[in-house]
C-alpha cells in the first residue's frame, strides 16, 4: 500500500509527515524497556511481510500485519512501522523519503485505532476474542486503504476512480489479514498472553 513519490501534493505531504513526528513521539514515549524488543521483532515482522507486493496502479497490495502490530504495541507501532517503512526505502526503493510520512500514517494510524477498537475484547477469554482479531486485521487494512485513497483524492479529484480501485484492490487483503491475525492472535493467547497486555496514553 505504499504511494510512490511524485504522486501527492505539498499540503498533503506535510500533513502526513507532521501526523507521523506527532504519532512517532508519543509511540516513543510509550515504550518501556521491555518492550523495545517486542518493537525491534514486530517492526521485522513488518518489513519481512510488506516485501511481496503486487502492483496496482501508483500503488501496491501485500500483507501489513499491523493490526497484530497496533494490539502488540499501543502507540508504539508508529516508530516502528516509520522505521520499517524507512529501512524498505534504503534497501528496495519501496515509497520514498518524502512520502515516508504519509505512507507511516497510512498504516500506523489504523493500527493505533485498531488497538483502541479491538484491544480489550482480543485480550478477554470470551468466544468474541478472535472475531475480534479477524476484524482488526480487515479493519486495519480497511482503514489504511482508506487513508491512502483519501490522500489520493486531496492530492486531486481526478484521482477518485483510482482511489476507488485501490481499495476494492485491496478487499482480498483484508481477508487474508484478518485470517493471519486471528491465528496469530489464537496462538498468543495459548503460549503467551501477557503479550497481549500493552500499556495505553
């Protein structure tokens, strides 16, 4: 889902970048030292899964895996999905510097959302705990899709039809997402649930 360089306008670039130095200072604030770890090897995560891309357009789908990163993180995903998305600019040309902001907000916000949406019922041992995780791996890729057309759409109105077909692209994705998050999740919450505990703002 990344948008390549060249593609947005000023306006819509700044506000992505100054949403990301906003969300990256407050996820840095939120980690613990024992969590920088957990940061360190879902950032990885996040890179590794985000490296098969199938173009579409300006844009491209792939696994995101940051619904699991916004339930496992809080706040923390931004610094790490900004330095995941950074280190795929530097190694395969993947976004951009100057989309870098956009691109963080693109995925880390709906990451925080989801962690906010799906985070308490994730963690309960109710029968609800992994629709919950199917519906933060849809919804996390939903809400991003959607962020990235509207960033299209800002940038120029001619650019509705392809905002359109960037996120019904991306519909078999948020299935797949919220298949891998449920059975990530599943198995969290067998071999090690205190994972699933991430201290809010």
């Amino acid at each position: 889902m990344h948008i390549s360089e060249g593609v947005l306008s000023a306006p819509v670039l700044f506000s992505g970048a100054a949403i990301a130095a906003a969300g990256t200072a407050v996820g840095l604030k939120s980690l613990d030292y024992d969590s920088i770890a957990r940061a360190g090897m879902l950032s990885s995560a996040f890179f590794v899964a985000s490296l098969i891309h199938v173009p579409i357009g300006l844009s491209s789908v792939h696994l995101i895996l940051n619904g699991i990163v916004g339930l496992l993180l809080g706040w923390g995903a931004f610094p790490a999905i900004l330095t995941a998305l950074f280190l795929q600019f530097i190694f395969f040309q993947f976004g951009g510097i100057t989309v870098l902001g956009v691109n963080t907000v693109i995925m880390a916000v709906p990451a925080i959302m989801c962690y906010y949406l799906f985070n308490k019922p994730v963690r309960s041992n109710s029968r609800f705990a992994l629709p919950a995780a199917f519906a933060c791996g849809f919804f996390s890729v939903f809400l991003g899709a959607l962020i990235a057309a509207a960033a299209l759409v800002f940038t120029e109105e001619k650019f509705f039809e392809l905002a359109a077909l960037l996120v019904a692209a991306h519909v078999p994705v948020m299935i797949v997402e919220g298949v891998v998050t449920m059975f990530c999740i599943g198995f969290l919450k067998k071999v090690q649930p205190e994972l699933l505990s991430v201290r809010g703002i």
